[in-house]
C-alpha cells in the first residue's frame, strides 16, 4: 500500500500513541516512517530530502508534534503540503495557529467569536477607543499558545501602561478581543474528520481569568451539550481542518456558547489523564488511522 510519514511529540504519553498508529497502518499494509522532523531536512532541485530519502515519495504525511515546531520546520511543511497529503492540511494548519485569521474565517462562517480588533500598531488612537468601548479587552499575540503573551486591560490606567511597553516589542500591529464574561470554565472538543471524539473540559485556578493548564488551570471531566459539538464541529469546517480541538466557552452577557480558538494538534489524553477518566485515545487514533488511509488511496 502507501508510504507513511508521522512526526510525532513524544512527551506525555505521545511515543505510546505513536506506536499504536504505526500499528494498526501496518496491519492495512502501509509502510510507516516515524520521527521525520523537517528541521532536519533540505531541500535540493525538485526534491525534499530527509535521511537520505526524497520526502515527495511519501502518501501522506501526518504533522503532530507542537512543542518542537521551529520556522524551518513550519516552511518546509508548507511547502511538503504542495507535493504530498498532509494532516494537517498546511492551509487550515496556519490559519489555526494565528487567532486573528481564525477569528476571521469563524466569522465568515457565522460562527460566534469573541469581537474582536487588529490595527498597525501605530493606530494607537483606534485601539484606545476600542478599549474603551469595550471597557475590558483582552491582548493577544495572534500566535501565542498556552494563555501566555496576554494581558487582561480594563482601565485607562492599565491602558496606559500596556501601551508603551507594547512599543518596545517587535510587534507590527495589535490584536484584542472583547473580555467574555464567563464562568471561568471551558470546553474542549476534539474532533477528527470532521467527527466528534471526545469533549472535556478545563477550569480555571482561584483568580486567574484563563483555563489554560500551562497557566493554573485543572481538566475537568465534563459532558456537553450536542449544540457544542454541532459548533465545533461547524468551526472546525469554516477553517477547513481535519484534525481540531475546539476551545468553547459560555458567553454570559449574551447566553451562547463561543468559540475560542481552534488548535490544530490537540494532545492526546496523557497518562495521568487517562487515569482520571479521559478514555478518547483509542477512538482518536482510530480515526486518524482511517483518514490517513483514506489520504492515501485518495492520492494512489
Ligand atoms: N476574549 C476572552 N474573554 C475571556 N477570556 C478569554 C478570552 N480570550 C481568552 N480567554 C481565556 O484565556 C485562555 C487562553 O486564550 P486563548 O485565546 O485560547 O489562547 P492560548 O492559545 O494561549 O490558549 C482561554 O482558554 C480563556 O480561558
Ligand atoms: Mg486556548
């Protein structure tokens, strides 16, 4: 059958998960390469070589592994994605990792967002009325990740603050949201071909406004409603991705539910989560041992 490339994290569990797809391709009769990071590789006339082989060979591909991402690395996938079936798709892949383009696409496709407000950073006028219309307005670097490179902003004082220190910083142009009133707790679903999988939760440590474990915050267990799934599963299509865990939460002010942000490589359950009750492992990975099969003989 076809030829199978996997880079996958290995941390919290991911070498067990890696196994386990690595096996179940072979018993479908497909050859599979592991630990192809891009870092690693180059690129000469017509070809993409990794370990001395040409990467173009390959079926498919399949990118899962956040915490090792470089700017080569990334390139390289873009320009892997021309010639062989990623999963992610490269497309979706980086508008899932800026949360300005994501927002954007969200709202094309009617699904609810935070509001939110981009403008060059010399636009400082914009942004302080924008603020100030707001009352409480979240600032986000479009590409930050584990709710660090932020900052809650909810008076002139801290306006005024923030402000000149952004200044210092390389960046062009600022993003911020509208601050959602919230119960301090999200949802995350995770979703596979445009499937569901699984959906749990995370919560948010005593005083801090953000859910994420990287910044306090515990995962809960929690069940979800099938207009959440029916959400995630809209916002994972506006974007085009096939693989996404979906960051819901619970809009107060307004009573619906709104997406976050979109991540294009969840984690699997680690160990320790498993052991608490989070059993989507097996399902996720037969999932995207049928897509990537299907890759395959899409592309044969
Ligand atoms: N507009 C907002 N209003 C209220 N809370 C927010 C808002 N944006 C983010 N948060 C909180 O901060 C956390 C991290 O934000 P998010 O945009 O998901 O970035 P990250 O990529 O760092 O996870 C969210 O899980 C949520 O708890
Ligand atoms: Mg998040």
């Amino acid at each position: 059958m076809g030829k199978v490339g996997i880079w996958m994290y290995q941390n919290g569990g991911g070498d067990r998960i890696e196994q386990k797809l690595v096996s179940l391709l072979e018993d479908l009769g497909h050859e599979v390469i592991t630990g192809i990071n891009l870092r690693h590789a180059v690129a000469e006339s017509g070809k993409m070589i990794w370990n001395e082989m040409d990467l173009y060979e390959l079926d498919c591909f399949f990118s899962y592994n956040a915490g090792e991402q470089t700017r080569y690395q990334v390139y390289l996938y873009g320009v892997l994605d021309r010639h062989v079936p990623c999963i992610n798709n490269y497309q979706a892949f980086s508008i899932s990792e800026d949360k300005f383009q994501t927002n954007d696409m969200l709202r094309a496709a009617g699904v609810p967002t935070p509001d939110y407000f981009l403008c060059h950073r010399e636009d400082v006028e914009r942004i302080r009325a924008k603020v100030m219309e707001w009352g409480k307005a979240v600032f986000k670097t479009v590409d930050g990740w584990g709710g660090m490179g932020m900052a809650l902003v909810d008076s002139k004082d801290k306006l005024d603050m923030i402000l000149p220190f952004l200044n210092q910083t390389d960046l062009r142009f600022f993003y911020i949201e509208k601050f959602i009133d919230y119960d301090g707790s999200d949802y995350r679903i995770d979703l596979v071909d445009g499937e569901f999988v699984a959906c749990y939760g995370r919560k948010a440590k005593e005083g801090d406004w953000r859910t994420n474990v990287t910044s306090g915050g515990s995962v809960i267990l929690r069940e979800c409603e099938p207009e959440v799934i029916e959400l995630a599963k809209k916002a994972a299509k506006a974007i085009g991705i096939e693989i996404a865990g979906v960051d819901i939460i619970y809009d107060r002010a307004h009573e619906r539910y709104i997406v976050l942000e979109v991540n294009g490589i969840p984690a699997f359950a680690t160990p320790e989560q498993e052991a608490m009750g989070l059993d989507f492992n097996d399902k996720k990975i037969e999932k995207i041992v049928r897509l990537i099969d299907r890759k395959v003989k899409e592309k044969r």
